[in-house]
C-alpha cells in the first residue's frame, strides 16, 4: 500500500491505561466472587439427579377438576390485584409525573425533590413494598394490590415524567406566548404529544403487574403465589406442576395481548 | 368571510381604543451572558393599528425582541410597556399574562400540536381566557369555544378541515390554521416570527396576504418579521430594520429604498 502523509494509529490508540487498569480490576471482582457464590461443576453434577427427581415427582400435574376451580379463583384474583393495582397506579403516576418532570413541572426547581420520591418508590423490590403492607394491612389482596399501586407509581412515574421532559417544546411556548397556565399547556399540549409513549408506559406497567402479582403471594400478600407456596411447603409437587404452568400462561397471554395493543398505538 | 371576525371581536377592545403607543421599548437590552448579547439599546415605538415590518440579517435579534415584548424572554435593561403595562422583570405574573392575553402570536414553525385536530388547536388560542382540562380536545371543549374556533377556521377559509388531524394539512394550511389560533381570542396585537419562512413563495405570498387583510380590516396592530423584502414592503407600513442589536433604520415603507434594504444584510 502507498506511503500515506499521516502517522499510522497506534492499535490502542484512545484506550488509556486508566481505562485498562478499570478493566483489570473489574475482571478480578467478577472472578473473585465466582469463587463465592458460583456453582462448581461438582455441585451442577450433584444437583442434576436432584432436579431430575423433582421434575419426576411434579409430573403429570394435577388436572383434579375442584383443584382447577381454585386454581382459576386464584388466576381470577391474581388477575384483579394486577389491574386494579396498575390502574390506580398509572392514574396516580400522571400529576406525580408532571411534578416531578423538569422544565415542565408548577414545583420549577422543587421538582427533583418529587423525582426522588418517585425513585425511593422504584428501587425498594416489590417483595419488600408486599412485606410492609402484609404487616401494616394484614394478609390477603389489599395488601398485594397497594404493593402493586406503589410499585406501578415507582415505574410510571419516571416514565411518564420523561416522556413530558421529551416533549415537543414548540407547540408549549406557543400555548405559553398567548397567556396559557402551566395545566393548560400540560393538557392541551404536552398530554396529546405524548400519549403514544404514556399508552406503551401503562401496558408495560400492567405487564410487569400481571408479573409481580403472581409471586407476591409468596409473602402472603394474595394471589395465586399463595398456592405455589402451600403447594412447595406441603410437598405436593404436582399441584406446584399445575401452578407454575398456570402462571406460564396468564404471563404469556398477558404479554400477547400487550403486544398486540402496542403494535396497534404504533 | 372576514365578517365572522368582526362579530366575536367586542367593541372595546378594537385597537384604536387602547392608549398610545400600543408598544414602547426604550434602550431595550436583551443579553443571554456577557458575550451574547443580543439586543442593545432597541429603541421602538408602535401605534395601534400600525403594520410594522422588522427585518435584519439572521442573528440580529428580530426574533428575541419579539418574544421580549410579550415577556417570553426577559429582558436585562431597558424599559419595555405594552398596552401601556410594564413588560419586564419588574412586571408581576398578572401583568404579564394580561399582555399576551391581548396578543396573538404566530411562530414560524406553525406550532401546532400535530396529534389533535385543526379545531382543537384553534381552541387552544382560547386558553389564556380560560385553561382547564376541558381543553384536551375539541369533544370536551365548551359550546361556545367551539363556535368561536369555528368562526376564526371559517376566516381562514379552513372550516372544512376542522376535523382532520393537525399534521395530515400542508404546511400553507397548518400556518393558516396557526393565524386562525392566534386570531381566535380577539387579539390587539399580533405578532408573527417569519410566518412564511418555511412556505412556497405561493403558500408565503397567501398567508402574507391573509394577515394583512385580517388585520386592516379588523384594526389589529401587526408586527411581523421577514427576510423576504417583498413581504416587508408590500405588507406595512412602516419597516424597522436591526443590524448589531440595534435599529438600524426605522422609516415609512414609502422611504425605503433598495439600497436601504441591502444595507441592512451587509456585513
């Protein structure tokens, strides 16, 4: 190849050795704990016979009709822990959002002080929000569905305060150049710019709701998680079979019926 | 067509009515930080019912000054009144929403909201009497909303699109439908930023045509900006030329002359 008139790059041109100690170091922390908390390939080999038994033990699961019916009362309160959750929830998200969004928000610099808020409610996991209630409300699906509000406000809430951040800036300073208010701009400019993304928000969110609901019974706060719990603390492993394709399902025809309505708001 | 203007606009408040001038910037400083200022002592005097061309080369400050008037940009020296009320950082909240409340306002870019329909956004222009979340969309918007929205379509000769979505009308349309917002609340003034910037010269020529005639007709002070010196000269009155932040020139169209004009975009 021709002799060119500049210098040649080196191969780790740009990759500091700053960077490279950062890498090295991360290296070392993921292989120290894998010498923690990793399976070894005696365990793996050990566990393999013990989960071949328990599947063997679970199947066929158990298709007893009176089993089924409460299983299906379990499905149905499942189903409305979820929905119920999540539409409280997502309503409650919208004026929490607009406090909480920047530049958009009538708190102006208070705003992140609700975004933080927001953020506390995200980052406790939803067992622990379902732990609080059960102990504070008692067992049963209130306290499920209070774990699903908060746990719904704590992922729409930044969603939908990202999505008014985001908004068309145009269409609000002419609604503000004619002597508009900060709801009015909310209502008649930024929610119709953004109602595709605040519709994908909520589907997501009463996707994840179908999914935390199934296993908050598992702390006592309702549903059919309660079920798989008594069936693993009473050894009756083929009703367990029959939950947890129970809940394959209802997860899986959830998440079909989301797509589908997302495809159609696209 | 024009006739529905005049009847949804009250007697009181025809431009001529309002105490002179309608507007009165005096050594108006506009400054961002330290290096980018923007506007330098902009001394300006509109009278009602005058139609005022303001031209200047890209970055001379057309565009700030006009969002300085109505208090959207806050002004750093200088004194500011309009319709006889300050317009400045001493200005309280009231003060300045009652001065765009009498303002109608066309940006270059239309912007419109492009999900809701053409009525919707002409109601939109309604919102500074009265915002509520009956504004969201033209089903929930009030009776007399509608009709009032209906009329100022109708005065733009768009009544038959009423229904369509914002962002299906071509950019002549959706500008047109811009004025119609602008126009809905029966302003005193109207100002407009490059409202034909980004139409064809045929579109451009229309909408020119439409604010001119609305605003003779009706007594509404216009104040328009334009890089375009056809527009500036076939539709006012009086042209003010910024050049540095500063006026440059300010004289009856009458005056201008080509050179006048050149003048204005050299170096």
């Amino acid at each position: 190849m021709a002799e060119r008139g500049f210098p040649q790059p080196g191969r780790f041109e740009g990759f500091s050795a700053l960077n490279f100690a950062l890498l090295v170091a991360l290296g070392a922390v993921i292989l120290a704990s894998m010498g923690k908390v990793a399976p070894s390939p005696q365990q793996l080999a050990e566990g393999v016979p013990g989960m071949a038994s328990l599947v063997g033990r679970m199947l066929p699961p158990n298709t007893e009709p009176a089993f089924l019916a409460r299983i299906g009362m379990r499905i149905l309160e499942t189903f409305q822990i979820a929905l119920v959750g999540a539409a409280i929830g997502i309503v409650l998200s919208l004026p929490i959002a607009w406090c909480a969004a920047r530049g958009v928000s009538p708190f102006g610099r208070g705003s992140f002080l609700v975004k933080a808020f927001v953020s506390f409610l995200r980052t406790v996991p939803d067992l622990v929000w379902a732990l609080l209630f059960v102990a504070s409300i008692g067992l049963g699906a209130v306290a499920g569905t209070m774990t699903i509000v908060v746990d719904t406000i704590g992922f729409c809430g930044r969603f939908f305060a990202e999505a008014m951040e985001d908004a068309e800036k145009e269409p609000q300073e002419a609604l503000s150049a004619i002597g508009a208010g900060k709801g009015s701009i909310l209502v008649g400019a930024i929610l119709p710019d953004i109602m595709p993304s605040l519709i994908n928000s909520s589907l997501f969110a009463v996707e994840k709701a179908v999914r935390s609901s199934v296993v908050l019974g598992l702390v006592g706060a309702g549903g059919i998680g309660q079920e798989l719990k008594v069936a693993f603390d009473l050894f009756q492993y083929r009703n367990a079979s029959m939950i947890i394709l129970a809940i394959f399902l209802i997860v899986l025809v959830m998440e079909i019926c989301t797509d589908k309505l997302r495809a159609r708001i696209q | 067509m024009l006739d529905h203007l005049t009847d949804i606009r009250p007697a009181e408040a025809t431009a001529r009515d309002v105490p002179e001038p309608l507007i009165e910037a005096r050594g108006l400083c506009k400054a961002y930080s330290r290096r980018a200022v923007v506007l330098d002592g902009v001394d300006l005097r509109i009278e009602a019912g005058e139609r005022v061309a303001l031209i200047g080369s890209n970055g001379s400050g057309k565009s700030t000054l006009l969002k300085c008037l109505i208090g959207l940009h806050p002004i750093t020296g200088g004194e500011l009144t309009c319709f006889g009320e300050p317009v400045g950082p001493q200005a309280s909240r009231a003060q300045r929403l009652r001065t765009r409340r009498q303002t109608g306002f066309v940006f270059q870019k239309h912007c419109l909201v492009r999900r809701r329909s053409v009525l919707s956004n002409v109601i939109h222009g309604l919102f500074g009497e009265a915002g509520s979340w009956r504004a969201f969309c033209h089903s929930l918007a009030p009776e007399d909303w509608r009709g009032r929205a209906m009329e100022a379509l109708d005065a733009v000769n768009l009544a038959d699109k009423a229904m369509l979505r914002a962002d299906t009308l071509s950019g002549g349309q959706q500008q047109r439908v811009a004025v119609a917002r602008a126009l809905v609340r029966r302003p005193r003034l109207l100002i407009a930023d490059e409202p034909a910037a980004s139409l064809d010269p045929v579109s451009g020529r229309n909408v020119m045509e439409l604010f001119s005639t609305l605003c003779r007709e009706h007594d509404i002070t216009l104040l328009y900006t334009s890089h375009d010196m056809a527009h500036a000269t076939a539709y006012a009155d009086r042209v003010v030329a910024l050049k540095g932040g500063r006026v440059h020139f300010d004289r009856p169209v009458a005056k201008v002359s080509r050179a006048n004009l050149h003048d204005v975009f050299d170096g």
